[in-house]
C-alpha cells in the first residue's frame, strides 16, 4: 500500500467517525425537541454542525491531495465514507428544519 493510499485510508476513518458523530448529535437534537427542551436541542444542533465541519475538511484534504496529483486508489471504504458524509449532511439539515417545526409548535401553544 503506497503512502498516499495509506494517509487517504486513514482520512476516510476519520470521515466516518466525524459524521457518524455529526449525525448521533443531531438526532440527539430532534429527541431534545421532541421532549420540549428547544435550548438544548439548537446546542446539540450547533455541535452536529461543528463536527459536520469538521468531517467536510476531512473531506477537502482529500480532494486537495487528489487534486494536487496525489492519486489515491479508490475503495469501497472511501465510497463508503463519502456516502456516510452525504447521510450525515442531510439528517442535520433536516434536524434544524424539525427543531424549527418544534418551536413553531411551542410557540402556538
């Protein structure tokens, strides 16, 4: 295994770990909400949202390296880390579309 096919290996780890995590802290955010806890649910959003950061700069160093020339075999583990980041994405956007419905409700009552 070459070294960049190695470091790209690694990164797609990390990928995944960030995103599960971005997701976890979401859905933690929409069971807040659900519960009437709205203050914890936009910091569980807010957190869901930095580790989401955090996982799309994973993702850029990879297409930066890629992009610099750095070829890097492609694998199902690196489909499969992008395809956890593309989950990820959408559950938070759909967390924050959820914890604003909860509020809406919250302040019809």
């Amino acid at each position: 295994m070459t070294e960049e096919n190695n470091a790209a290996l690694q990164q797609a780890m990390q990928l995944m770990l960030n995103a599960g995590d971005a997701k976890e802290a979401a859905h933690e955010a929409i069971e807040a909400a659900h519960d009437g806890d709205l203050a914890s649910a936009k910091q569980k959003l807010a957190q869901a949202k930095e580790t989401l950061n955090t996982a799309h700069n994973t993702q850029t160093k990879m297409l930066t390296s890629e992009a610099q020339g750095k070829k890097v075999e492609l694998t199902l583990l690196i489909v499969h880390a992008q395809d956890h980041l593309m989950t990820a994405i959408t559950y938070v956007d759909l967390a924050g579309e959820i914890i604003r419905l909860y509020q809406r409700l919250a302040e019809d009552k």
